[in-house]
C-alpha cells in the first residue's frame, strides 16, 4: 500500500504525521519505507539518522551540439516550447536551467548536430533507521525542476512494504508527481484562515487525479472550527485530529518523534492507518 502525506502549505505538520506514522507501523512489526519527497527541503532523515546504504545522481539529458555539423537553421528553436536552446547570431546556445529533457530538438535537426548528454540535477540517498527503510531526494542547489527527482525516487518504492511518501507542500507539479499513482492521500490541514484557504486548493488537485483521499487537522484549536465544518460540508473523510500543544511543537522542533516522547500516540497514529486502509479499500 502507498500513502502518500500531503498538504496544501507548507507548516502544515506533513513531516511530523508522516514520520510518526512510519514509526508507529514500524514499531507495530509491519515493514515500512519511507520517501522523503520533499526534494527541495528534506528532513526526515532528522528524525530517523538513517546508516545510508546506497548514494545516486538523478540525471536529466540535455541537448549539446556539434559545431562542426551545424548550419545555424534554427530548427531545434522552432520545436522547442520552452526556448531552452536557439541560434543567436552565428552561434547556437543551449540553456539547461530551462530544458525538459523531451529530446525534440534531437529529432528535428536535419544536420544530425545535436547530440545529448547528462546533467546531475539531484541526488537520491537510501538508509535504514531500526526497521524503518529511508530513501531521500535532495534537488540540487539552483535546479528548478524537483519532478525529475521524485520520479527517480519512487523507482525505489519496496513493493513488499507499507510505503508513505512524504511529499512536497503546495499544489504545483512536484505534489502531483509525488502523489501520483498512490493508493490514499492524506492532506494535513492547520486550524487557520490559510490553511483552509490552500486545503481547499489542495483537494481539487486530488479529486482531479482521481485517488481517494481523507483530512488530518493538524493543530485542532475550537476557536477556529473552520476547517472541520468544511470537511463536514464537503464529505470529506476526516481521519484524525492532533490538538494544538505546546508539548507536541516543541518534541518535533527538537528533532524528536512524537511516538517516542509521548507512547500513547502510537495508537492515534496506529487508527489513523486503520482508518486509511479502509477507506482505500472501497
């Protein structure tokens, strides 16, 4: 089973419900890996300290052309949407940072010019922490593109285990390759006038890609009932709520696991899993 943990902010709670949720399971005797997604600003790996195994570039082709062979007609700029390469005065110039790697230009030149080769855009690391399996992307400083990144890591999800992906926060092309082709989403969403605001966002992405999905409030406060009279409204499923505590923010901003710290909340995150698998399951 996949469960992928998203939200449609950042500060949500992601990482505090999707670390606690793999040690909870781990401690539970089921096998379990995590993939911190988030490739731009991991941090699961904080609360886990995983031995790493193994260490792999993500590389991405990108267009390198022969000088020798070109003519300077401009084609490869004409099929390509993103202007990533084109003839400026009597030279053709190539820009990475804006290439997606479609290979089109490859295609089009008639003069067989350009060729392709591989430019590291991140890196993935896979470790274990106790029984719980680790594997981590890290997008590359200056690169903007994190799906490429994602996509290379979800190569490596362990079909025999429980998977939980940790996934970017927002609603943009990182969420979607992250959650894609998951079994359950869980959108974290804090008791705010923002966190409704971008929880709202966040579930039409989901409902458009078609995957069930439920709500976790995070930082449950009465004073602000908002966010779970929306879910009610809307029949969304609300799986879990974690109250706003002093205790519990100062646990996780110690680099700590809820679990551990405070036991009893190992049933919490043992129903919560309960409750998705169910739920998934219809």
């Amino acid at each position: 089973m996949i469960i992928s943990i998203a939200s449609g902010k950042g500060g949500t709670g992601k990482t505090l419900l999707a670390t606690n949720l793999a040690a909870a399971l781990t401690e539970s005797g089921h096998v379990v890996h995590l993939l911190d997604c988030d490739v731009e600003a991991p941090n699961d790996h904080l609360f886990f300290k995983p031995v790493i195994e193994s260490r792999t570039d993500v590389v991405m082709p990108v267009p390198a052309i022969d000088h020798n062979r070109c003519n300077l007609c401009n084609r490869c700029n004409e099929v390509c949407a993103y202007h990533a390469i084109g003839v400026f005065g009597k030279s053709v110039l190539v820009f990475p940072e804006l290439c997606h790697s479609c290979g089109g230009c490859v295609v089009a030149c008639p003069q067989a010019a350009i060729m392709e080769t591989d430019k590291v855009t991140g890196n993935i690391e896979t470790g274990h922490s106790s029984a719980v399996k680790l594997t981590t992307g890290f997008l590359l400083i200056g690169e903007a593109k994190a799906p490429p990144v994602i996509n290379e890591m979800k190569k490596c999800i362990d079909p025999a285990a429980i998977t939980i992906i940790d996934a970017p926060p927002g609603a943009s092309c990182p969420v979607i390759a992250a959650i894609k082709d998951t079994d359950y989403v869980v959108l974290v969403a804090e008791a705010s006038p923002f966190g409704l605001h971008d929880l709202k966002i966040a579930v039409q992405v989901v409902k458009k890609l078609h995957i069930p999905f439920g709500v976790v409030i995070n930082k449950a406060d009465s004073a602000y009932p908002n966010v779970l009279h929306y879910c009610i409204t809307e029949n969304i499923h609300v799986l879990s709520e974690l109250p706003f505590d002093l205790t519990i923010a100062k646990i996780y901003s110690g680099g700590c696991l809820l679990v551990d710290r405070l036991p009893d909340y190992k049933k919490v995150f043992i129903a919560l899993y309960n409750n998705i698998k169910e739920l998934a399951a219809v």
